[in-house]
C-alpha cells in the first residue's frame, strides 16, 4: 500500500480530522485532453477500457469516447478486457469488446441504451 494511503487511514482511523488544503496552492487540472475523447487504436486495451470507464463519471454531455466503425460514430459505453459479444475493436497490443454502445451525440434514456445480450 502507497505511504501516502496508509498514512491518510491511520490519520482516519486515529480519530484525526486530516490537513485542510492550501487553496493558495492548489492547482486546477482542467478536462480532459481532445485527443481523449476519441478511441486510438495507437492505445492499448487496457487503457482504452479505463479511458471508456472514465466516461461514467463525467458530465457534459459525452457519454464516451468515440469511435468510427465503419460508417458510424459510435459513442463507445462500456467494454471487457474478456471476449464477449459486441463489436471487437483493435488495440495496439489486441481486441477490446465493446459490449454497449450509441450513435455519437445521440441521447438515448438508459432503458433504450443498444446493450449487446450475453
């Protein structure tokens, strides 16, 4: 476990309040580079799923990174590092599932999200 970890839990766990931030000193990350907004099958598999999983946690819009398989601009939702069904993207070091998906910027409700049935 990271020093750093195990010095915030047993901070934690010691009853301690931890350390207020120097707001003097914080720095603002900013959003997400352009380029990581779509898929590059320069990337690897793994990091293509994590940038896919980042996705669940944003707003503004993006639903995920995009992706163009054939014609299509596919907004790409979720994926498995494990065969499964779905389409099969290419990655620098082998495939990547994508086991659900959508048209690029097209809103859809959850209930009528195109998931792929195992």
């Amino acid at each position: 476990m990271p020093a750093v970890l195990t010095e915030a839990l047993d901070t934690l766990l010691g009853g301690g309040r931890g350390r207020i931030q120097d707001e003097t000193q914080a720095t603002y990350a900013g959003w997400m580079d352009e380029h990581f907004l779509d898929f590059s099958p320069h990337r690897s598999a793994a990091e293509t799923h994590r940038q896919i999983r980042t996705f669940r946690f944003a707003a503004g819009g993006r639903h995920g990174p995009v992706a163009q398989v054939g014609a299509d601009r596919l907004e790409l939702l979720s994926s498995s590092l494990e065969p499964t069904d779905g389409l099969r993207l290419e990655c620098s070091d082998g495939p990547l599932w994508i086991s659900s998906f959508q048209p690029e910027y097209e809103y859809l409700p959850p209930n009528e999200l195109r998931w792929v049935r195992r």
